[in-house]
C-alpha cells in the first residue's frame, strides 16, 4: 500500500470517529448547558406535575361522576370492572382493556426476551404504555381512559369497544389484528353531533410508552432507541438519540409516530395525517433502571362530529426487519406509501442507498442457504473483498510502481535537499512519475470507493435483527457485545466490560498498520519519510481510538472488521508475493523509452498542475525581486 492507502484509512478514522462524537457538544455549549441546567430541570418538573396535575383532575372528574353526577353524558360509562380482551395470532398478542377501550400490552411471539428466559417480548404493557383519545364537548370533555368499554364481536382478531351515552348515542371503537404485526382501528362517535361546537373537527391523542431494555448493552440499544415520524411530504426523521427533548413541536403534518428501540417498534398511523404542531418527547432514562426512555407523543387528527365518518388509524407492532415491513405494509388500506422500513436504520444517504440496493440483497441471498449468522458474515466480508479486489489491486499497484522507482526518485532529486527547494523537488517527482506512466494518487480513489462500503456494514450490521440472540464461537449474541470481563462500576470511556472482539478488532488493526508501514518505507523519497512517521503515529493512535469506539458495539460488527482487517492482510501479502519488481520496473522502462520517443506529448494531470503552481511561484518571485529594486 501506499502513502494514499494511508490516507483512505486515516479518513476512515476520520469519518467513523467523527460521526460517533458528531453530537458530543463543544466546551461553550457544555459551559452554557450547565447554566440552563436548573431551568431545563424546573421545565421537565414543571411538565411532570402539570401531566400528574391533569391527570389527577380527570380522576377527581370521573370519581365525582361516579358518586351522583348523572347528569353526565357518559355516567353509566364511568363505573364498571376492566375486562381485558386479548387479540392475537401466531406473531403478536394484542391486549385490549375495557377500561379506556385502548391496547395495554403488546407481546410479540418468536423472539427471546432480555433474559432469554421466554420465547417473547414484552414491548409494552399497562404498567408502561397509555394510549388516550379525548374530545372537546360544548360543555363537558369525552376521555377515553376514563370511560368503561362494552366489548362485542369479540374474536382472536377482531374486537368492538362501545361506550355508551345518556342520549342514546355512543362512542365506538373498532379493532381488527390482521395476519402479522398490523392493527387496524377506529373510533366513531354515533349519535351524539350535538355535543359538538359546529366547527368542531379535532379528535386529540395523546400516546405514552416507558420503553423497555430489551438487549443486554443498555448503551449501545439506548442509542438506537428513539422517536421517530414521517412528515406528510415524505421525509422521515428521529429525536435526539442521546439529550432529553420535552414537547418537540413538529409543524409539519405527520403520517405516523413510531416509538422505536433498536430491534423492536410501535408506529402509530392517522389515515387523515397528523395535523401539524405536534408535540413529541423523549427522556433518557438511566442506567440499570429497566428502561431505555420515557416517549410521549400529542396529536391531533381529522374527526367527524356527525358520526358519518370514523377517524381511522393502524399500527404496526414488531420487529425492525426491512423486508418484512416492506411485505406486511402491504395490509395497509390508506392507500400512502408509509415508507416504514425507515424504522431500519440504514445510515446516511449514500450508505443507506448502498445498504438499500445492495448489502440487503447479498445478506438476504447467503441466510436462504440456512448457514449461521457467523458463517454470513464471514461470507459477506469474503464476496465484498472480492467485489473490490481491481480496486485494492490497483492501489497495491500504484505502491509497487512507486516502490521500484525510489531508487531513480532519490537519485534525480538529491540536488533539492533545502526547504526553498522543496516545490522543485516535488515537480522533479511528478515529472518522473508522468514519464514513467505512474499516478501517485492511484490508489486514493479506490480507497475512497471503499470507505462507504466500511460505513454500510457500520449501520447495517448493529440493525440487522437477524443477528439478534444468534451465537458463533465464543459470541453467544451478535447483536450485542461479548465480554472478556464484566465489573459492576461503570468506567467513562469503556463502560463496564470489555469486548473480546473490539480487542482483536483493535490488535488487528495495529498489526495491519505496521504491515503497511513497512511497505511505505520502501517508496518513500526526502521528506515523505518524515512525513511518514507523523503518520505512522496516527496510524497507531486510531486502534486505541477504535477500542473507546467500539467497546460497546455489537460482537458481529467488531467481528465483521477483524475479518476484514484478516482477509486485507492476506490479500496485500499475496499481491506482494506475487510482484516481480524486476519484470515491473522494465515494464516502466520501456513506458519511459515510449514517452522519450515521443516529446511532443504532454505532461499532464498532478504533474502540470505543479508545474503550473512552480512557475506562478517563480513569477511572483521575480516580481518582488523587480519591486525590491525600485
């Protein structure tokens, strides 16, 4: 490898260090955030006990009902026993209570929970989880949580939640379950437009979860958990993953919510769009507590006060598998295109579209042959190294010609040893290089190639919920990481473990970066060798770096880039085994004689770029030199 293989690995570093304190916030914004503090704290107290406040007065409002106010519209609907109703099929188990008329519980069937002690995930329930619908009457409000259903039609997938009025009419809710992980639900109010403003048309939501840790790396799954919507235009976006955001206004029209964890989701769907201004929060909540944040979500949707049209909604309640979510949003009836699989983090733009069109396919057409998860990865990282192999070889080739050619480089360039000379000693080389028909930089752009290929299996693997409680070797869970040693205190920096695989990820990289250290010796001329042990620091630096990184990645992932690292190694020493010099460097010879032969042909690309830059130079110099004299 050459000096330009360095540097595609040193922008790897760049780009993968980068992102990963992309949010960390700035000395001044720290300074400023530790001044807000106290307000930010006196906010969220102030919320929280508005939120117990009202919910406190709802209570106070129903009891009060309950004892002797029957003049309320809905006092027979005030008292009564929850009776849960449960739908379901071989996927998920949907709980219903009659008490609000709303889903409590959802379980998804098929899946290992946190302590691998049941074949299913508990993503939410009662203690956790409140979906409440509320309208504005002229002179009392209808809340839902506060109001006892009558269940009817009642099946595995299919239930009817009335409550009814004092006037005759009521208030419906109807649920059907549909073959996978997709709920679809109404609510109509029959009978009762004159309870209703004439220009009453909002029916508000407001929709409540303390998510649940669901994996092992409390850390690494707290960051993929977030809320995330879709904007009616189209695009999808996430709340911060990692700082606390109270009532977020969103002023665009919404298609859905999703409260998302990183392998499981609950995608709330308005038929009618979510109208804009809605209000969404987000808490972190702290390690070892059980849970991953507090999610909130205020909304409001289109309602008929006539009773002529329901308010539809759906959700689907499951995991975060691309092609799956691609087949079961097919069951949607709104006729949009939702967009769903959005839910699967697939990175950036570039990488997303690289992950999208192509690693999807390829880890989609190696798990049908029925190999382990262990054995995919491996397989992956083979066909990619593959796959880019005219690239790597290509800049293996652009080093060796470089390497041949040191000894004519040294000797052409002996006489420009002062640093005023160092533009001519430059010049000199790339002249050289031009007429021996070798590019310096030919092997940057393949290392370019590469990078978004490192930064596609960066977002897929941790996402791939194929991956999630599949052991290999010594990793007993992919998904997560795989520790050498625990301890019960958290250290900053590394966490409370340590990852086998992010240590011979880690190893791997230092013994890779000596091997191509090595390498670079031999084709480096003057002042490249100097340059060279800076960089050879860096190069040594960026494994330690990796190791805060990646310590509390999944193993699959760190696994996946110390194969890489292996097979990279494997294939720079065969491309080195395999090179005559000799045979190349009369290969540039008789390029050289061709060029000689031929004098009117032009020096161009980096070579006449610096020629053109040493005779600015050499002008701007004799001008000085001419005002000097004056």
């Amino acid at each position: 490898m050459d000096k330009n293989t360095v540097i595609g690995f040193v922008l790897i570093a760049v780009v993968l260090i980068g992102f990963s304190w992309y949010n960390q916030p700035s000395a001044e914004q720290i300074e400023a955030q530790r001044m807000e503090d106290s307000i930010a704290a006196v906010m969220k107290d102030n919320a929280l006990k508005k939120q117990k406040a009202e919910e406190a007065a709802r209570k106070a409002q129903a009891e009060a009902a309950a004892k002797g106010d029957s003049t309320a519209l809905f006092f027979s609907a005030l008292n009564g026993t929850n009776q849960p109703v449960v739908l379901k099929n071989d996927k998920v188990e949907l709980t219903f209570d009659t008490k609000g008329g709303a889903i409590s519980k959802a379980v998804i069937k098929g899946f290992l929970n946190v302590d691998n002690s049941k074949d299913e995930v508990t993503l939410f329930d009662e203690h956790t989880q409140q979906m409440n619908f509320m309208l504005a009457g002229k002179s009392e409000n209808i809340i839902t949580q506060d109001l006892y259903f009558t269940p009817s039609n009642v099946s595995d997938t299919t239930v009817t939640m009335t409550a009814q009025a004092a006037n005759g009419g009521s208030l419906v809710m109807t649920y059907t379950l549909g073959q996978d992980y997709y709920l679809h639900f109404s609510l109509q109010a029959v009978g009762l437009s004159g309870i209703f403003a004439p220009n009453y048309r909002n029916l508000d939501i407001e929709w409540r979860d303390l998510v649940y840790q669901q994996e092992r790396g409390f850390t690494f799954e707290n960051r993929y958990t977030t809320v995330t919507y879709k904007k009616n235009d189209g695009g999808t976006k996430e709340m911060a993953e990692t700082s606390e955001e109270i009532d977020k206004q969103i002023e665009e029209q919404l298609d859905w919510v999703a409260f998302k964890n990183q392998f499981f989701s609950a995608a709330l769907i308005s038929k009618d769009n979510f109208a804009a201004n809605a209000l969404l929060t987000s808490i972190p909540q702290e390690k070892g507590s059980g849970y991953l944040k507090q999610m909130g979500a205020k909304l409001k949707t289109a309602f008929d006060p006539t009773g002529a049209k329901a308010s539809e909604f759906e959700m689907y309640i499951g995991p975060n598998d691309f092609r799956l979510i691609q087949d079961v949003e097919q069951q949607s009836t709104f006729g949009k295109d939702l967009d769903l699989e959005q839910l699967v983090n697939l990175g950036w733009w570039l990488v997303r579209w690289i992950n999208r069109w192509f690693t999807i396919y390829l880890f989609d057409w190696l798990t049908s042959w029925g190999f382990s998860m262990g054995i995919v990865l491996i397989l992956l990282t083979l066909l990619l190294k593959a796959i880019t192999f005219p690239m790597v070889k290509k800049s293996y080739m652009s080093s060796a010609k470089m390497r041949v050619l040191k000894p004519k480089l040294d000797e052409a360039t002996k006489q420009y040893d002062k640093p005023e000379d160092a533009m001519k000693k430059q010049q000199e080389m790339m002249s050289l290089y031009a007429k021996y028909g070798v590019s310096p930089l030919g092997g940057c752009l393949p290392m370019l190639i590469q990078l978004p290929i490192w930064m596609a299996m960066f977002f897929f693997v941790p996402n791939a919920i194929q991956l999630r409680r599949e052991s290999f070797l010594w990793m007993d869970d992919l998904s997560t990481y795989d520790p050498i040693i625990e301890w019960g205190t958290s250290i900053w920096g590394i966490g409370d473990h340590l990852s086998l695989t992010c240590i011979l990820f880690c190893i791997a990289n230092v013994l890779y970066s000596v091997m191509t250290m090595r390498q670079q010796k031999d084709q480096m001329v003057g002042q490249q060798a100097e340059q060279l042990k800076m960089m050879q620091w860096m190069m040594y630096l960026m494994p330690l770096m990796f190791f805060f990184m990646f310590n509390d990645y999944s193993s699959g992932l760190n696994f996946y880039y110390f194969i890489s690292l292996f097979f990279s190694a494997a294939i720079m020493w065969t491309l080195r085994k395999t090179t005559d010099d000799e045979k190349l460097l009369a290969i540039l010879e008789a390029k050289y004689q061709e060029n000689k032969n031929n004098p009117s042909k032009k020096v161009g690309g980096l070579a006449a770029r610096l020629e053109a830059m040493q005779k600015q130079a050499e002008e701007l110099q004799k001008q000085r030199m001419n005002q000097q004299r004056k």
